[in-house]
C-alpha cells in the first residue's frame, strides 16, 4: 500500500525512472504500518472486514494529499472488462487493491494503481515497476501482470476481485 499511495503522489512528474527513483521505502513501510494497524483489528464477516480495507484505504489516501472520488466498487474477475474501463479512462487516476486466491484456499491482497492521460495507461505494481500502454493495450497489458502472479513463485495465485478508487 505504502509504493502505490507513493506512486500515486508522483505521477504527473517526469518520466517512470524519475518516480522510481524517488520512492522511499522507509516512508512506504510507515504507510503500509499504518493501513495494516487499522485493518487488523477488525472482525465480522468478510464484508465487514472489506468494508474496513476500503475506509482505511480512503482514509490514507486523504492523510497523503489525495482526494478519493466517489465509491470504490468491487469487481470480480467475470467483470474485468468492466474494470479495465473504468481504468482506461482518460485523465483519471486510481488505486486498485487486487484479491488473489492462494491454492491453500486463503486470499491474499496487493495494491497496485493506474493512472491514464492522453490515451496511455500507466501501471505500477510496487512487485514489478511501472508499465504503459495503450487504452486499447491495457487488457493484454494486465493479463501479462496476472500471469506473473499466477506462477509457481507466488503460489499460483489467481485474481478472484478487483477494487478500484478513483483518486484525484
């Protein structure tokens, strides 16, 4: 969570290997602290428990200077489509907490984010770096990001939902 609210904060500067650059590990770990230490605590069904994912999501978005725009819906992996449309949008910016299913039947989560301008999409998962694309090439773009998680060094694990918060 820490890299993605980084990212997001960096964007519009300059090029790829100028917000790679200036990431800063011990201020994501701080921020990833501060989600987990919020989120841990809750009980109640998984509802409940993604109910407080999302407020403390929206919550650490504010604390860092950005402004979540609306509700942050929940997609399935039948929606991707749907999803990726949402995404592609132009001059929109977003979080996008992904939930995998792990073959011991657990789920384990991973923020990424997305940000498009002028027809390109600019992905960052804080595993892989960043990427850009077209509109048109998201799809394939994001499908070769979940092929990597679907390999045997991490578990084969496999996108069960996608929630994704416009930020501004």
């Amino acid at each position: 969570m820490g890299f993605a609210i980084q990212w997001l904060q960096l964007r519009d500067q300059s090029h790829a290997n100028v917000r790679m650059d200036q990431l800063d590990p011990g201020d994501a770990l701080v921020l990833q602290q501060q989600y987990q230490d919020t989120v841990a605590p809750v009980d109640g069904g998984r509802e409940q428990r993604e109910a407080a994912r999302i407020s403390a999501r929206r919550t650490l978005l504010r604390d860092q200077g950005l402004q979540p725009i609306g509700d942050a819906p929940i997609y399935r992996r039948e929606e991707l489509s749907t999803a990726l449309g949402k995404i592609a949008c132009d001059g929109r910016a977003h979080l996008i907490s992904l939930c995998f299913e792990a073959n011991h039947g657990k789920h384990v989560r991973h923020a990424i984010t997305a940000s498009s301008s002028h027809g390109t999409v600019s992905l960052f998962d804080p595993n892989y770096g960043e990427f850009s694309t077209t509109s048109a090439g998201l799809r394939s773009m994001f499908e070769a990001l979940m092929a990597r998680y679907d390999s045997r060094l991490n578990d084969h694990l496999q996108l069960e939902s996608m929630t994704i918060q416009r930020v501004q």
